[in-house]
C-alpha cells in the first residue's frame, strides 16, 4: 500500500540501507597511504584487504533485509510497530559498530587523519525515519480500534 505516508518512510529507510552496502565508510590517512573502509573490509592503496569486517556486512544486509520485509506486514499492523522498535535498535548497534571499526582501525594503522564520509548519516536518518514510521503506524492502529469500537 504505497499509499500510507508510513509505507514511504519504509521504503526510503530501505533505500538508504541499501545504500550502505554500495561504497566506502570512510577514509583514512597513514604514513604508507590511504586506507578506504567499506562494509566488506579495510582496503589500502593497492586495493589489498588489511581487515575482515563480516559481522557488518552481516549487519548491513539484515537490516536491509527486515526493512524490506516491514513494508509488506502493513496488514498486520502490531506486527509491523514491534520491527519498526527493533529496527530502532538494529540501527543504533550498526552506528555503534560503524564507530567501533572506524576507532579500531586508527587505533590500529596509527592513522593520521580519519574522514567519515556521508554514508556514516544513514543510521541516524534511518532512525528517525523509522520512529516516524511507527507514529503513522500507531496511529493507524489507533484509528482502526476507534472504528471498531464504534460500531
């Protein structure tokens, strides 16, 4: 149903996601070159991986999974605000760990310089989004008990 407001929440939250798995996180300068950090690991200059990031690529793809997913529970509507709070909280531990790969790497290359680019505001626009989303959820819920409620 495309055409709930919360359902465009949804799939631009999923749009983003998707984002993350596309390009690099951020950037860093050592003493031998760059080093990129992506989703699937640490890069250096010569496009050789230094480090193995599994567990966000994991991360990545099932939060992008689930916010899928959330867009075709629109039917279930109880259903649909419980994966709105877990992917709340699915998004804060991706930021957590896109923040603790980015600390272990500089801590462990003696980088420089890090420079985040702009895929490290997904999570936090995500997660407004998503609390957006279960709003308009909730209210719909909300509205459907008033109705059965009257009759």
């Amino acid at each position: 149903m495309l055409q709930r407001s919360q359902t465009l929440y949804l799939l631009g939250i999923f749009i983003l996601t998707v984002l993350l798995l596309t390009g690099s996180l951020a950037r860093f300068a050592t003493e031998e070159g760059e080093l990129v950090l992506s989703h699937s690991g640490l890069l250096n200059a010569e496009g050789e991986r230094e480090l193995a990031t599994w567990p966000m690529t994991i991360l990545f793809a099932l939060v992008s999974v689930i916010s899928l997913l959330n867009i075709f529970f629109y039917r279930n509507r109880v259903r649909q605000m419980r994966l709105s709070v877990f992917l709340i909280f699915l998004f804060a531990g991706v930021t957590g760990m896109m923040f603790f790969y980015t600390w272990m790497v500089s801590s462990s290359f003696d980088t420089t310089a890090t420079i985040y680019l702009w895929r490290f505001v997904i999570p936090p626009v995500s997660i407004i989004l998503q609390y957006l989303a279960f709003r308009r959820i909730r209210r719909d819920e909300l509205l459907v008990k008033a109705y059965d409620r009257i009759r």
